[in-house]
C-alpha cells in the first residue's frame, strides 16, 4: 500500500509537470511534443528514480559523475540519460564506461572536453554523443560555461573535428535566484541566432535547454526546447555539501564502532538500536 501511495503521488506530480509544460508551449504558440522534460535526479535515490520511471518517464538527468556511476548500472537500461553537470577531463572515461545508454552531455564548455569524449567515444565503439555547448549567460565565476563570444569558434571545432560528437544545441543556467533568467534566456537565443547563421545551421537543429523548476515556463515561452526539472516532483534534493557531511559522519561511527569493538571506550548505551 504504501509503494502504491508512493507511486501514486510520483504520478500526480509529473502529470502537473506536464501540463504546465503544455499550456506554457501553447501560450507561446508551441506544440508541448517540441519541449523535452529532463528529470533531474540529482542527490535522489535510486528507488525514487525508478518510481517516476514506473509511470512512463524515460528522460532523466544527472549532475555528479560519481553518484551518476552508481545509480545508472541499477536502473534500466531505456532510460535516456542526460549528463547534465561540469565534467572533469579525469571523469570522461568513467562515465562513458559505466553508463553505456548515455544519451546525452548538456555541459560540454572547452575543446579539451569536446576531444576528450570524441575519443572516447571512439575508443569504446559507441555509437555518436549527442552534447550541447554550454554557455556562461550570466558572467558569473562561479558557473561553467564558454562565454558567449565563443560559442561559435567552439560549435565549429566540434562540428569539424569531433566526427563522434553530434553537436545539438546551446544550454545555460541562470542565477540561482533567478534575478536575471530573461536576460540569461534572451543571451542564449543571440547565441543561437549567430552561430546558426555562421555556421550554416537550420535553427532546428540547434536546440535550446534553459529552464529548471523555478523557471521553466518563461524558459519555454522564449524558445527553450529541453528544460531540466527535479524538485517539481523528485522533491529537494540532500545539497551535495549535505551528502559529503553524512559521509563523513558515517565513516565516524564507523570508526568509533571498530574502537569500540577493541578497545571498549564507549559506553554500551551508545550502540542500543544502531541496527
């Protein structure tokens, strides 16, 4: 009854997910099949993961290429994974390695990454990686991203010296506090016009991915063709920094358990109900 509960609320939530994507596509004259939704599962468990995937969504997200390793090998293997994060030049072989029905990187910001997974895409027979340039839109350090003066110069070393590479779009992310996500948006879609007239490119063949839970709606009403959501209705996740403190708290009592167990410095009361 109570996985049924569960499921029931993880179907609801994406339900109104989707029709808010619907009526923001129509307000902005789009059809809603134009707006792929990413569910970030960033920090979620696995269980949690596999709930929205039992009512039909396949296209999911993730940040952290460690945590991304562990849970997609446990999840199945239909699922469209986004990798959605800054990726390291150290984390590309592990994470090409480990999730074989990677669809997609949104986070692609140098020509050292972009050589980097066109070999080892090559390297390990895979099929072409779709990936998207990221964009630093709103010119903080903080943020990954080219800036936008060189997303053309990039898309093209990508398009003419990444054979296994397919180069499909432009992603950003705003201020967190969304205090600028119009002229964030608005940056991205220049970026979009100059590099399709540069390059010679369709505008359909350059995609757009901006928009998250707190935004996603006007992302869309401006152009966006693939917005990233997980709170909506994976719920908050544990902060990254959160995750690293527990682990850290974990291996303590560990520690202290193994003293314990030789050396007896803890009191007994201590271990009543750890199982």
């Amino acid at each position: 009854m109570a996985a049924q509960a569960v499921e029931g609320k993880v179907a609801m939530a994406l339900r109104r997910v989707i029709h808010r994507v619907q009526v923001a596509a129509e307000k902005a004259g789009r059809r809603a099949e134009e707006v792929r939704v990413v569910a970030v599962g960033k920090t979620k468990s696995v269980s949690l993961i596999r709930d929205v995937y039992d009512v039909g969504h396949r296209c999911f997200g993730e940040n952290y290429v460690q945590e991304f390793i562990q849970k997609a090998p446990q999840l199945p293997d239909d699922i469209n994974w986004h990798f959605i994060g800054h990726i390291q030049s150290n984390k590309v072989k592990p994470l090409l390695a480990a999730v074989p029905n990677l669809d997609m990187v949104e986070s692609v910001d140098s020509e050292k990454i972009a050589i980097q997974l066109d070999r080892m895409v090559a390297s390990l027979g895979r099929r072409p990686l779709k990936v998207f340039l990221q964009v630093n839109t709103s010119g903080e350090e903080s943020k990954s991203g080219v800036h936008p003066s060189e997303c053309i110069d990039l898309v093209k070393h990508i398009k003419l010296s990444c054979p296994n590479l397919v180069f499909c779009g432009l992603m950003t992310i705003g201020k967190q506090d969304y205090s600028s996500t119009r002229e964030n948006f608005q940056t991205l879609c220049c970026c979009k016009d100059e590099v399709c007239k540069a390059l010679g490119i369709p505008e359909d063949y350059c995609e757009l991915s901006m928009g998250m839970s707190g935004d996603f709606e006007q992302a869309i009403e401006m152009g966006s063709t693939n917005v990233r959501i997980g709170q909506l209705y994976l719920g908050p996740g544990v902060p990254k920094e959160g995750k690293e403190r527990i682990s850290k708290f974990t291996h303590f009592l560990h520690f202290l358990i193994f003293k314990n167990n030789r050396q007896r410095l803890l009191p007994p009361f201590f271990f009543i109900n750890r199982q």
